[in-house]
C-alpha cells in the first residue's frame, strides 16, 4: 500500500469502556471481525473488513474515561512539524507527537473550533488496508463545527488543502481538497444540533446495504439521527453506537440525483 499524501485521512480508531460491547456492535453492523488485543499497547484492538484492517477499538487509558468517540487521522510526512503547523494556527495539541513502537509517529489535536483529530505519520503501519467506501471501510468523513470559518482556515494552512464551497442555499457545506481528491467535508452544525453536542469529525463506513444497517444498529441500541437518505454520493445515515460514538454508514452503490456545483473559495 503506497504512503498516504499528506491531509488523507488514513486511519480510525475509537475508545470505549465497553470494548467487547463494541465489537459485537459494529462487527454486526459492519461485518466486522477483530484481532487480538495487545496489551502492550493499551489493549488496542484492529478491526478488519474482509480480512483487511478498517478501524480499531481500545478501552480508556487509566484515568482516561470519558464520552466514546471516533477519532479520524490525517496523514503527516512528520508529526512534530504538523504538531507545530497546528500550534501556529491556532490549533491544540492534546497529546504531543509520540512513537508507537516501529509502527509510526501520533498524536492527538483539537482544531480551533473544538474537533478533536488525530495526527499519523506512518512507519510499518500506513492505516487504512481497505478500499475506500468498500462494505466495513472508511468511506468518508466531514467536521462539524459552529464555527466554520475557524475550520475553514485552519485545515488548509495546515494540511495544504484547497477549498470548494457547494452551492446549497440551505447548507454551508465545503470540501478540501488534496489537488483534485476531496479529502474531507466541512458542514456548520446548526439549529437541529442540541447545545450540548460538542463539534466532532463524523466518520463514514461503508454498508452493503444503509437500511439493513440501520435496522441491525437500532436494534442493537444505536440511535437513528438522520436518514436514511439518498444522494448523489450514496444513501446514508447518521447513528450513535449505544456507548455515544457519532459515526454514518453509506452505499456508495446506491446514488440519486445530480452531483451540487462546487465553486472554489
């Protein structure tokens, strides 16, 4: 697998109190089956699609317990210096740049306006083994914010990506771009979203099937938040696992209507 360019996102993982009860979780949701869990590193567990590692899960660190999430990572030829990039605009850095034994180089951010984002510089780990938007595999991921134009500021000066805003009255949606690859969305979280609901980078995994994904999520405790609905990028849905993990599943297969002008900003 060719190293991710820098901005791709190239990696997912979440933590959760209850690892066991996701795996079960989104190994019925996503079909996915999992490997064994090494306690040297926290008891970080890989999940794999189709024999192909997707995502992986892990419990909290000790003293770590908070509200599960997904954490998406951007590819970073050197993470101190992205580190750097992101401090210098006005960024966080949550966790400094790390070795992960001969796996690579992490860490962990919060762009300026509050998602949190997770920084990989490969080494015999490069991420993502699945093909994007494959059933179990990374599809897609947008950050949602209150504050775009902080978002939109940030990411480009930082990654190197430029911008294209959709033409959609009813929306402030963008997308980066990595040359002529979207990379990543942008949406402003609005009225619909309670105050409560911290900004976050929704993660979406591919479905062979969004409706059979959503029935088997709901009855296994997920809540349906959106959806499903079908565009001209896939029919999808937004979910929250029963643990509070945001996260979207997609057919890719199943597209309607025509694609949005996109005009760059």
């Amino acid at each position: 697998m060719a190293e991710s360019p820098e901005g791709a996102p190239c990696w997912a993982d979440a933590m959760f109190t209850d690892v066991e009860g996701a795996k079960r979780f989104y190994g019925d949701v996503l079909g996915w089956t999992f490997g064994e869990s090494s306690s040297e590193y926290g008891n970080y567990t890989l999940a794999y699609a189709n024999g192909k590692a997707a995502a992986a899960v892990v419990p909290p660190m000790p003293g770590q317990a908070g509200k599960s999430q997904w954490c998406l990572y951007l590819a970073s030829p050197d993470a101190a210096g992205t580190a750097q990039k992101i401090r210098d605009n006005g960024g966080e850095i949550l966790m400094e740049p790390m070795q992960v034994a001969d796996f690579g180089w992490m860490c962990l951010a919060r762009d300026p306006g509050g998602s949190l984002f997770g920084v990989w510089q490969a080494g015999s780990h490069e991420g993502f083994e699945t093909e994007m938007g494959k059933p179990g595999a990374f599809a897609w991921a947008e950050v949602f914010t209150r504050e775009p134009a902080k978002s939109d500021a940030f990411f480009p000066a930082v990654f190197g990506y430029t911008s294209r805003q959709m033409q959609d009255e009813s929306r402030d949606f963008r997308v980066y771009y990595l040359g002529e690859r979207p990379a990543l969305g942008r949406m402003e979280m609005g009225d619909d979203f309670p105050p409560e609901v911290p900004p976050y980078i929704n993660v979406y995994y591919g479905v062979p099937d969004c409706d059979e994904a959503v029935s088997k999520a709901t009855g296994l405790g997920g809540v349906l938040q959106f959806g499903p609905m079908d565009t001209p990028f896939g029919r999808f849905a937004a979910l929250t696992d029963p643990q509070g993990a945001a996260f979207s599943v997609i057919d890719t297969t199943k597209t309607e209507g025509e694609m949005p002008p996109m005009t760059e900003v």
